[in-house]
C-alpha cells in the first residue's frame, strides 16, 4: 500500500513539472484539458465536459452520503518566466506563476487515489478542474453550465509563498478581498521636448495621478476598511525627444467589503479627471469589475480546519491577517452553495518565498502529498485509513 502511494505521489511531481512547461492563458487551455483528461482515462474515471475547457469527473455516485466537489484551477500567466530549472517553461511570454499546475496535479493525484479507494468513500465525489481563474471568470461560466448540479458542498485551496509550510489560513467569513480593474485614458497634445510650454504632457499627468491615488485609501476611506488600489501599469513610451498626445494608465482595487466599492470607483474617476485637468490634460476612466470576496460558510470552514488540523498539527493556523487582499474566482462557487477555501502555506527553510505572479515563483511539490491527504478527509476516508495507507 506504502509502495502505491508513493508512487502515486511520484506521479505527481512528474506531472506537475510536466505541465509546467506547457502554460496556456484562460480559456485556451486545450492542451492541459487533453492531458487532464487522458490522465482520467487512465485510471479509468469518467469525466465529462463543461464549458470548453472545463472537466467534471465524478467517484461513488451511487454512495448516498453528502456530495462534495474539490476544485482545482489549470490556467497559467501571461508571464516570463526566470527561473532556471529543467522544467522551465517552454513558452514565451507564458508561465504557471500562481501554482495552478501544482494545483491541477494535486487533484489529479486525488482522483487516481480515491478511485482506487473507491469503495470507502460515504458519498460521491466530484472533481472540478477549472479554467480561467487568472481574471476569466472561469468559475462563473463552470456554475452556468452546471457544475454544481447535485453537489452539497464544494472545497478548494491555493498554495500561499507567503504563509510558512505547515500552517494554513481557513476563517469563517472572508478568506480573500473582492477587486477590481481600471483603465485611464489621457489625452493631451503632443510635440517636441524642447517647447513643453506648447504641448500638455500626459505623461507628468500620469505621475501626478498615480501619486494622487495613494491618498484614496489613506485618507478618504475609513481605517477600518481594508483596501487596496495600486497602479500597475503606465504605457506612455515615446522618443527621447517626442512629449507624446497619449497615455494609458491601468490598475487594480482590492477591498474587503464591495460595499465600498463604488465609493473607491468615484474617487479613481474624480480624482484622475479633476488632477489631469490641472495639467490640461483630459482623463476618461473605465471601472472593470471582477470577483467578489471569497466567503467561507462556517459548517464547511470548520471541517476543513479539521482536515487541516489533522494533516499539519495543532500550531498549523498562520498568524496572517484576513482576508488576504490578493482575489479567486473561487467566489462565485460559494455564493451558489456551501464551501470553504483554504490558503496553505507553500516558504519552506527560506526557498519558494517569491509571490505568485513573479517570475521567479516556484511551486512547492512537498503541498502534493500534503493537499492529497486533506481532500482525502474532506472525501470522507477515515483517519486510521490515511494514517495506514498514506504514511
């Protein structure tokens, strides 16, 4: 038994670098759903399609217990990627910089270990693997096309470089912040850098804005509101010599509560407009929204802290503050059914430290094992089972 699961848990690792090496961006990814489901008809699980890219398999689905859905997400970044490792990415401009590689071989490794287990479980099981989680709203379409017909309760996780390993965060409530987008359109009147007295320069606008928006949160909001609005991007690239007409600015919110975000969205827009025109520049801004926070439902939270408690010890709760202020479209499941979704902690003696969506992020390939085993309880197998089969 010891020898199958490592095996299986070899397995694992080998695919997980495997599709590493292959990234594709939300709603393309056609290779990685080929390989995922080949990898279910090996072990001789059925599946089936939902949406394009999309795939449910389900186990027991006689059994009469309580059916639960584990989910794992399987797109990756438009990101290059640095690290130098023998799996390194084989695509330009492509990289699994979030772990959704590792998190599509963890479940993976669940389905081919439950199904050989089969018979012990209490209810059935669904696997839900997942596209366009990076900003696709993969989620929302799955729920549309009836992923969770059937299904009573619904789990999920996401390796956390900034979390040590062995400790995971799983709150009642919030887990993860709400966001959303902007993007600002500068108009102004271009020419030659040596008469800027003729031109008005977007550019020194966009500066001007960006230092502005620090204020948004530090001094029109509430200090109990947790938020975030960053400015990510700002494309205003020209010749040495030229002041150009335009410019695009782009960036992110985050927030706890989405009450607040229509007060966060007016501010962006009053606050780009009204300093834009001060350099005789004209601003337009357009609010993109994305994912509401992720809300644990108590029932399910408090089993998968026992799961977690189980697999990592009674130290295994992080002291992180939540919600952590980075999204998942994870979102969209809870407010359809019951769930929980966990963040378990990936920085091991001082290596995989990089934040997700860095170029030198690295999956941690010892959370195999350790995220089988936790969907293994959350499935219902016994403690002394896993404690005897999986050890």
């Amino acid at each position: 038994m010891h020898e199958r699961w490592q095996t299986l848990l070899n397995q694992a690792v080998d695919l997980r670098r495997e599709l590493h090496q292959t990234p594709e961006l939300a709603w393309e990814e056609q290779s990685t759903t080929a390989r995922i489901r080949q990898e279910l008809d090996a072990a001789a699980i059925t599946w089936r399609a939902c949406t394009d890219t999309g795939t449910l398999a389900t186990l027991a689905g006689q059994a009469t217990g309580e059916h639960i859905a584990l989910r794992g997400d399987i797109d990756g970044l438009p990101i290059q990627e640095q690290l130098d490792v023998a799996w390194k990415s084989n695509t330009p401009q492509r990289m699994h910089a979030c772990g959704h590689d590792g998190h599509t071989a963890a479940l993976l490794a669940t389905a081919r270990w439950l199904k050989q287990h089969e018979e012990h479980l209490p209810g059935p099981v669904t696997l839900v693997f997942q596209p366009a989680e990076e900003g696709g709203h993969g989620a929302r379409e799955m729920v549309a096309a009836g992923a969770l017909t059937g299904i009573n309760t619904i789990y999920g996780w996401h390796n956390w470089p900034a979390i040590e390993y062995g400790q995971a965060v799983c709150p009642d409530g919030a887990v993860m912040a709400g966001n959303g987008t902007f993007v600002i359109e500068l108009q102004g009147r271009g020419g030659h850098a040596s008469q800027p007295e003729l031109c008005r320069d977007p550019l020194l606008a966009a500066s001007a804005i960006n230092v502005s928006m620090q204020q948004i949160v530090a001094r029109r909001l509430p200090p109990q509101s947790a938020a975030v609005v960053s400015i990510t991007s700002i494309d205003g690239h020209s010749a040495p010599t030229v002041i150009r007409d335009q410019v695009t600015m782009e960036g992110s919110i985050r927030l706890a509560d989405m009450a607040d975000l229509e007060l966060i969205n007016d501010l962006i827009t009053h606050t780009a407009e009204s300093v834009a025109s001060t350099y005789g520049v004209s601003a337009s801004v357009i609010h993109v929204p994305r994912y509401q926070p992720t809300r644990n439902h108590p029932g399910p939270a408090a089993i998968m802290r026992n799961a977690l408690a189980a697999e990592f010890g009674t130290q295994w709760q992080a002291p992180a503050r939540t919600p952590i202020m980075a999204s998942e479209d994870f979102s969209y499941y809870l407010e359809a059914l019951p769930g929980a979704f966990a963040l378990i902690g990936a920085q091991q003696a001082g290596d995989h430290t990089e934040p997700c969506h860095s170029p030198r992020y690295s999956f941690n390939d010892s959370l195999l094992a350790r995220v089988v085993r936790i969907y293994s309880r959350l499935a219902g197998l016994s403690e002394e089972y896993i404690q005897n089969s999986m050890h």
